[in-house]
C-alpha cells in the first residue's frame, strides 16, 4: 500500500488506501479492454466476467442473490436512487437518525418536500455504551418513534460520527411487525470491510456500501443490495442503458432484477481494482477475524486515550469496529479546534480528520494499523495538549 | 493508441481508444492521491485543482462559463438528472426527435409516466441530404409539431444512428420565440471529440456528453453544460455531499452553479484522463480542422460505398461528420444480416458495429483513421457481399 509508506494513517473511514496489486489489476483492465476493444464483440465477455465476478463475490459478502445487487459510482447514489421510485403518499413519514451523513439528509428533504412528506428523527448519536444496551435503546426508541405513517427508517449499519454500530437485523424484524412494514434504508458506508455485513445486508432493503473506504478500491464505485419487495416496488428513475431488460429500441421494460438501478456506462477497470482488493481482504482471514484485528488497534487507541490528559471519546466504551472519535480539550477545559489539530498532525505525517457534528476529531484503525502507529498517535495527541497550553 | 495496434477499428462512436500518455495519467492520478493522502489535507489541493482544470477546458470547449458545466459518470446521466427536478404539470408535452438513443427515451417515457406528460415526436431521421435543407425541414417540422404544451424537445446534435447533424442553435432560436420556450435537451454523446460544440453546447439548456467515445477519454466520466435558466428552474433530485455548497450538517443549501448536479464521489483519475485525451485533441487542431480530418475519411468511405455493389448508406450525401451507416444486401437483393457481418469482419481484425434502429451496420472515422484502412473495410465488405451469394 503506496499510500501508507510516507505516513501514519488513520482515515480509512474517509478512503481506505490502495494496494498495489489493485493498482495493477486497474491498469491492467484498462489494458486489456484496449487490446480487445474497446468496443467490439471480442470485448464484451472480458467486461460482463469482470461485471458479474465482482457482483457474485459481493453478494457473496452480503449473503444475498447476487440478482439483488447493483452497482453504483458511489455511497450515495445507491442510498438515494432507489428511493425516488417508491410509492409514495402525501403525509408519510421519513423516520430518519440524527447521525446520518449530512448528503443523505439533504437528499431525503428533498424527496421530502417534492412528495410531501414528512421527517422524523430516531435518536441514536447519543448511544455512546455497549452493544446490548444500545440495542434495547434503539429498539425502544423506535418503537416509540413509528407511527401509522411511517414509511422508511433509514439508519447507518456503523454511524459515521461516534463509531457506533446499529441492530440492522434486529430493527429490520421489529419493522416487519409494524403495520405498514417500513422500508429500511442503511447507509453502509462504514461497515462493508470492516463489519460482518451479511446478516444486515440481507436483512435492510436498502442496504447502500462503498469500495473506496474499508475495502480500500478506489473511488468511484459502490454497491447496493436490495431486498425482494423493494426491487418489486420501486421503479427506477434515473434510466439507461443498463436499466433495460433488453438492449434496444422499443425497449423490454427494465431489468427485474437489481440492475434496474443501474445507468450507463461505468469504469470497467474501477470493477477489477475492487474485486482485487476484496481479494486482499479476503486473504486475511473472514469477516469476524477481519473486525478482530481491526479491533485490537481500536481498542488500543480508545484505552489509551481514557489516559490522556483533555481527551475524552465519544464512545463511552471501547470501539465496536474501527472508529474512535475524540473531542479535546487544553489543561484548563477549552475546547481544542478539531481543523488546528489535523492539521499540527498533517504535519507530522499523522493523518485524522474532523467531523462538524458533533465537532470532533476522528481517526479509523484498519488491519493493516500497527501498535507503533497507535502509540505514536496517542504520544502526538498527547503533546498537541500539552502545548497547547 | 494501443487499441490499434491490433485491429483495424471504425467504433469510435461506441468507445475511443484510450491514447497511452492518458493512461498514464490516470495511474499518475491515482498513484499521487496515494501519496499524498488518499484522505487528507494534503490531497485536496490535488483534486480540486484536478477536477477544476478539466472543468475549466471543457468550459472552453463548450463555450461557456466554467460554473455552466457539472460532471457525470456517463452522457445518459447528464441528460437525465436535470430533468426530475424541473417543475412539469400534468398534460406537458415532450417533444423526442426519431433519433434518439433507446436509453434516454425509455427514462423520458418513465418521466412522463411520473408527471402525466404527453410524448410527441419529431421526423428526424429521415432527413439524409444535405445540411441546408436539412435545417430547413427541422424548422419547419418543429414549428408543426410544437404545441402550446410543448416544454421540452429532446434532440441529438448528431444523430447515432443516421450520422446526420442537427442544426442545435437555429432550434434553441426556435424555442426562444415559442410562448412557452420549452427546455432544449440535446444529446451530445457523439459530437463532443468530433463536431465543434461551443455553438450548440452555449444555446442548449442540456447539453450532455460523455469523455469516451469521440474525446477517446476513459470511460465512467461525462460532463454537461447547463443554461442558466435551466440552473434557476431545476432542484436536484440525486442529491450528495458534491450537491451541497456547505459541507456538513444543517446544511447550507445547494450550489448555485452547475455542480448542484454532482453527486457524491467519483474517481479523480479519470478527470486526469480525460483531461489529457483532449489535450491530445488539441495538439491535432482546432475543432473546425479536427473535423475536416475526420471528414476526408469518412468522406473517403461513404464514396466508397457508393460503388460497392448491395450497399446502401443511409446518408444520401458525404457525411457532415464521421459517422456512416449502411445497409448491405447480396447480389439477389437479398438483406444480409449486420451482426452475421460484424462477426465475419471482425474475424478478420475489423470492428464496426451493428444499430437496431434502423437494422444497419455503422462505421466510425475519426483523426487517427486512415485511407489504407477505409480501403481495406471497402475491399472486405465487398468481398462479403460476394460471398453471400
């Protein structure tokens, strides 16, 4: 990994560095689609081998047919476009959690306002403890949060501000039990690579990943698994060539299946870097012994951040996956600036990065963090304090 | 181009052949993003100023301010984004050329469908003569078929299938002075690279393309020139952190400039690629001399064609540009099948492709095409045609 030979790394929940062997395989792609294409008869089993293998092995990952999942530029896109062909009606209701990123918020006032719809929050940044309590908290809220109107809860599967992970399976059964069987839409930007996802993938209908963090591909190219009842109710809505069933004029209707999320033209090469670099992952051991390793740096990092004078973590507990998020503070209690930090960091080659809400600092271990980089974070941290006197 | 190295190749309408120094510069992009982040401060300067000054060229191709232009990940996106927030009332009229590509038409009827609009259409595609008259029939065939419901046409600035070009501005003057002065969407996916554009792309309102055909950039990136007019009237519908001129919670609204149609992530590197493709484009000429090369070839073979027994193109005059269609019979006037031809022509190392609407073969000249191979494509649709006897 290139990107970690000059620096101490921590924002692998921004972008997760790219391998060299995932480098290759993109050049490589790119080579070979020029040696048979580009766009000729020769070229088209090259592209749909490298389409549908990466497709089989994320579905793979997300325990589910790979018929449920589609492929989108980004994180977002795979949130956002299934939504805008649901079958909405003036007065539902959008239950929405106050630790969404900021772009999937704004995208749903959107769709908001233009159906008028209504939002409503489910309260989960502040579930700062441990798994089992904060899955009574999320169960309880919820249930007091659903009313005859709601339509779609949408909750992060690992929030992006606190590090928090959500009961994606389990919020899933309560809503089958509620009357109007709301649709689930999880922003599964921070858990596909370093969380087991299968169980929630298979569980939300909307459940929208990126290959450009955890599993550090590069950017560009995302995911969405899609749940039965969701590809049977939603239309797509931004339509294209790969939305159609059939290749040509008068058209065949769309794909049945999750392609009719899908547009037009994408970047083959991207499919190739990230089937690669999911193939690294693998190496390393299942997706448990994966969030083990990841955990071990976390943990390591919070605890010794519970030592170090003016930190205090958002987590009240260690880590359940890879993000600890601080906010600091001088020996006399004022708040430190986050932006200052990163930057007095940057340049001593440690990377972190800032969130606006709550305003904090964040950094991200993955399995390739080593102790060294912890502690020498944790000693920077420390003297950033100090100095700060 | 390494894509020619080994074939002889007529679909650079399907996808341009990926020039090496702009692969280059793409693993260049990714390997610096490596170095200096992926995620960090130090890598934004990098992006922004990667993104801005491909921005800042195609503004200058398309003849327009900078803040006119957004990115998408393909031409069909472009095309189709900004209309889902247009304001339609029910009993609208979309009025779509005869020519226009099966994707775009299959997202306007789900518009339609949406909005309860009506779908006209405008007789393009027989209009196979000369320029002059050609604009002359589309005045005259618009000002027919536009209704006091009319609010958006839908036309290709060169037609996919025909390889006839459409006089963009004189329809946009057109529009102008009709009561309602409906939106112009134009599909530019085969005059970016090949036609000059700053005429047509400054008097559209939608003016979509894609950086992988005629630009011979990568693909999985377009761009599209925006009115000002369609700016103010248009709320974007796939919204993410790109849409948004504030960068975080509470959100500050959207850009006002063209980029309130971005999304989310996308991959740099391409916007490395493509950059350096059309400064390749540039070193060949200006868009006037660019096509007056691409039209000796193209000339060259439709002449060709001419002569050749059981051919007819579907232009009755030399191509305005470098697309040329054809549909072939035997000696006993008998249809030959264009995929059958395809395959036999690519068997021997040449590529064209077949269209379904009309059932024709088109081939593709552009700069880097020359008369020895326009006269072997000649020499082996003749002996083709023989054969099929």
């Amino acid at each position: 990994m290139p990107a970690l030979a000059n620096k101490t790394y921590f924002n692998y929940g921004g972008q997760g560095p790219l391998p060299s062997p995932s480098l290759a395989a993109i050049s490589e792609a790119f080579a070979t689609i020029q040696e048979l294409g580009p766009f000729s008869d020769a070229v088209w089993p090259y592209v749909n081998r490298t389409v549908s293998g990466l497709r089989q092995r994320l579905a793979t990952w997300f325990g589910v047919d790979a018929a449920r999942v589609a492929f989108t530029e980004n994180v977002t896109s795979g949130c956002v476009l299934p939504l805008w062909g649901l079958p909405w009606e003036a007065g539902d209701e959008l239950l929405i959690s106050d630790a969404e990123h900021y772009g999937v918020v704004a995208a749903l006032q959107e769709l908001a306002r233009r159906h008028q719809l209504r939002i409503t929050t489910l309260a989960v940044a502040d579930l700062t403890g441990d798994g089992d309590p904060t899955a009574t908290a999320v169960n309880e809220r919820l249930e007091a949060a659903l009313s005859p109107r709601t339509r779609l809860v949408v909750l992060s599967h690992l929030l992006w501000n606190t590090g928090q992970t959500m009961p994606i399976a389990a919020v899933a059964a309560q809503l089958a039990g509620h009357s109007r069987h709301p649709w689930l839409l999880v922003d599964a930007a921070q858990s596909l690579g370093s969380l087991p996802v299968a169980e929630a993938a298979a569980a939300a209908d909307i459940y929208a990943c990126t290959g450009h963090k955890w599993c550090c591909g590069p950017e560009g190219l995302g995911a969405v698994a899609l749940s039965e009842r969701l590809l049977e109710a939603s239309s797509p809505t931004v339509i294209g060539w790969r939305t159609l069933e059939h290749d040509g004029p008068g058209a065949g209707g769309y794909h049945r299946d999750a392609r009719r999320f899908e547009v037009a033209t994408s970047c083959t090469p991207l499919f190739a870097g990230l089937n690669q670099s999911l193939q690294l992952l693998e190496a390393e051991g299942d997706a448990d012994a994966r969030l083990a390793a990841i955990r071990q740096r976390s943990h390591q990092l919070w605890e010794g951040l519970q030592q170090s004078p003016g930190v205090r973590t958002l987590l009240a507990v260690p880590p359940p996956a890879g993000l600890v998020s601080l906010i600091m503070a001088d020996p006399r209690g004022q708040a430190l600036d986050p932006a200052a930090i990163v930057k007095q960091l940057g340049d001593r080659g440690t990377w972190l990065r800032t969130l606006e809400s709550p305003r904090c600092l964040r950094a991200c271990t993955h399995l390739v963090s080593t102790a060294d980089e912890v502690e020498r974070l944790l000693d920077q941290l420390s003297s950033l304090a100090k100095k700060a006197l």
